[in-house]
C-alpha cells in the first residue's frame, strides 16, 4: 500500500513537473529529490506508526497497585464473618416495679447452651437492657435486683430478628423469718422431771433418778430439792424403810437399839434419818453447790462388757451441770457426811469412828454400782412407764434401790 502511495506521488509529482515549466525552473533538479525524500519519510513514518499500535496495544504493562491497596481488601470481613453478623439478633427489654417504675441497676443474665455466649448487665436509668449480636436460638433471660424475687424468661430468637422481650415486672421478694420458739431450760427441766416422776420399778417403786432421755437438761438447784423431796416423801419410801427396820431386828442388827416396838421404832427413825440425810446431801444441797447432777442416766447400748463398765463407772463420776465428765463429789462427800451424821444417832457400841464411815462409804459406792447395774439390765424392763426416748449418757445417782441395798450389807454388827 505504501509503494502503490509512494508511485502515485511520484507520478503527480512528474506531471506536474511536465505541466509546469516554470515550477521546474524554480525547484531544479536538487529541489524535485529533497521533495521526494521528505514526502516518503513522511509516509513512512505514518506507516510504521499505524502497524505498531495494535502491538503496543496487546503488550501494554500492568499498571502497578496502588501501596496499601492489598492491606485494605485483607482488612475486609471474610464472607463467613459477614453472614454471621447478618444472621445474629438483638434481645432488647425493660425491667419495671409492680407500681410500673423503672428498675434501673437490675442484673440481666443472658444464659445460652453454650456458655461462651452468655452475656450480663445492668438496665439502665429507663429499666431497658439490650443484648446486640446474639446468634440466634434458645435464650434464657434471668433478672435480679436487691429487695426483689429473681425473674426468668425463655424465648427464641431467629436470624436477623430484633426480639423485644415483654416487660418484666419484678416482685418484692417475701421476708421468710424463721421464728424457733425454744423454752426455757428450766421449763424443759421441769418437763423431764414430770416423767421420770412417773417411773416406778414395777409399777409401785420409785425411780425417780434415772433418767432415759438423752442429753437431758441439768437441773436446776430448785429441782433438785424439789426431785429429793419428792422421793423422800413418797409412801413406798416408808414401807420399805419399815421392811429394812423389820430386817434388821430380825438380825439383831444395832442390838443397842434393843427389841420390841421401842427397838424397831429406833431401828425405823434410824433407817429414815440415814436416807434423808443421804438424799437431802448426796443428792440435793451438794449437787447445787458443785454444779452436777445427781441423775444415773441409762445407756442402753453397746456390748453388755462395755455397758457394765458405764454402770460401775457412774458409782464414782458423774455429769455436772456443763455436760462434761467430773469426779462425782457430791455422792461420795454425801455418804461421807451422812456416815459422819449417823453416829450422833446409833448405838455408842455401834460407832466406830471415823474407820466406820469411810468403811461404810466405800459399801455405799460398792452398793451404786450394784444398783446402776441393775438400771442398765433389769429395772428399765420393770419400769412401764419409763420414757420411749432412746436412751443417752449421763450421770451418776443412788436412789431407793441402791439405798436398800446399801441397807443389807451397811448395816450390822
């Protein structure tokens, strides 16, 4: 193409050279040459410009990223970042009073099956509260404010959904006082004395000091003297102290005394001193003054070894007042001293001094042990009336029983 230009300039450009004389005349030969090179560089030029477009064209460079501009595309949320915010929810509510004014402080608990999205605040000075990107199911809503009943609430929240919770009305808890109405000890005391007052060994002898509750309340001193007045007084007290008066006179015991009404009348004032000395000593006015108590309590369990060892134990210690364990003081001082008053009343020949009273207060612990014995095995059968409690520990007392039998071996020449 550029050729076929090329020769078609060169033939106008040699007609016109032929045409016109004067034009040759002008340019000469030099000129016509310097035309002819110029006008082919000028297409030439023009040609090689047109081929070599489509080629820069196809091999264009890539235009460099602009700096930060692959900083910036990372920084955008991934599709799964931004289909999850797309699919959470709002849980949005108030809390008011039953009067309808807003709770403001009360602690909002959002709880959800999988603990890492459980939430917590606090409402606002409207009562509001508003939990923002909450993936959607099952929600547990609990509400508590100071001097309020803790309210719950269960619902569901769905993809998207703004769940605008009904409004929570908190109720003003209800004050539980637990009132215990315990009486006094000495009432509970006097409770328990009524009923050992009731125990009588076959129906008919008294056993007044035992007791078969556990863990029984001390005594206060008015109820000692009240509990050893009341034994001293009882009728079966007199007969069998006459039994004992008979016995002994049969035996010729204190032969000082002499026979006939006037001995057994010696005999039976004697018998009675000795067990109201014993009683009001070892029983009432020692015991109030040490603090102990001067009831056997009945143990009732364990091995037969270990209960016989408890009953003969209690013959010389006993529970004080504070519940623990002491050296019974008031039984053994109590036989020491009606031994010691017992010789302002028996037969001259009968009274050996000192020797004689702790002689006879050594038999009288002896004659304790028999008796607790005899509690622990055989008189709690023969006792109908005797507590249905199960039986505790405790201390240490004489009692009719083991003043009878005291009075078998004591006594005599």
């Amino acid at each position: 193409m550029l050729a076929r230009r090329a020769r078609k300039s060169r033939g106008v450009i040699s007609v016109s050279f032929t045409k016109t004389e004067s034009n040759k005349r002008f340019w000469g030969g030099n000129a016509r040459r310097r035309v002819f090179g110029l006008e082919n560089f000028v297409w030439l030029s023009l040609g090689l410009l047109v081929c070599a477009s489509p080629v820069a064209a196809q091999q264009a460079p890539e235009t460099p990223a602009a700096p930060g501009a692959e900083a910036s595309a990372g920084s955008r949320p991934s599709d799964l970042q931004l289909a999850v915010q797309q699919s959470s929810g709002r849980i949005i509510g108030r809390v008011v009073d039953q009067t309808g004014v807003a709770v403001t402080g009360a602690t909002v608990k959002l709880l959800r099956q999988d603990q890492s999205l459980n939430q917590e605040m606090l409402t606002g000075d409207d009562g509001q509260f508003s939990f923002a990107n909450v993936v959607p199911g099952p929600f547990h809503l609990t509400i508590a404010s100071p001097g309020f009943a803790t309210q719950a609430f269960l619902g569901n929240l769905r993809s998207g959904e703004s769940n605008v919770v009904p409004q929570i009305v908190l109720m003003i808890a209800t004050a539980v006082t637990e009132v215990r109405v315990v009486p006094p000890q000495i009432e509970v005391a006097e409770e328990q004395i009524k009923e050992q007052e009731k125990q009588r060994a076959l129906g008919f002898i008294p056993n007044f000091y035992v007791s078969y509750v556990p863990n029984a309340v001390p005594l206060a001193p008015k109820q000692k003297f009240e509990l050893a007045w009341k034994e001293l007084v009882d009728p079966v007290n007199f007969g069998l102290t006459g039994a004992i008066a008979g016995i002994q006179q049969a035996q010729n015991d204190f032969s000082g005394y002499g026979q006939g009404a006037q001995g057994y009348a010696k005999r039976y004032g004697a018998s009675y001193a000795n067990t109201v000395t014993g009683t009001l000593i070892g029983s009432a006015i020692l015991p109030s003054l040490l603090k102990q108590d001067p009831r056997y309590f009945y143990k009732g369990t364990g091995s037969k070894r270990s209960r016989v060892l408890y009953a003969v134990a209690n013959s010389v210690i006993c529970k004080g007042d504070n519940g623990h364990w002491q050296a019974n003081y008031s039984g053994i001082l109590g036989g020491l001293a009606a031994g010691g008053i017992s010789n302002l009343y028996y037969p001259a020949k009968d009274r050996n001094g000192a020797g004689l009273t702790f002689e006879n207060a050594l038999i009288g612990i002896g004659a304790t042990a028999a008796a607790n014995i005899l509690q622990e095995f055989v008189i709690r059968k023969l006792t109908p009336s005797a507590s249905k409690s199960d039986p505790g520990n405790g201390a240490k007392s004489f009692g009719p029983i083991g003043r009878m039998l005291s009075s078998f071996v004591r006594e005599g020449d």
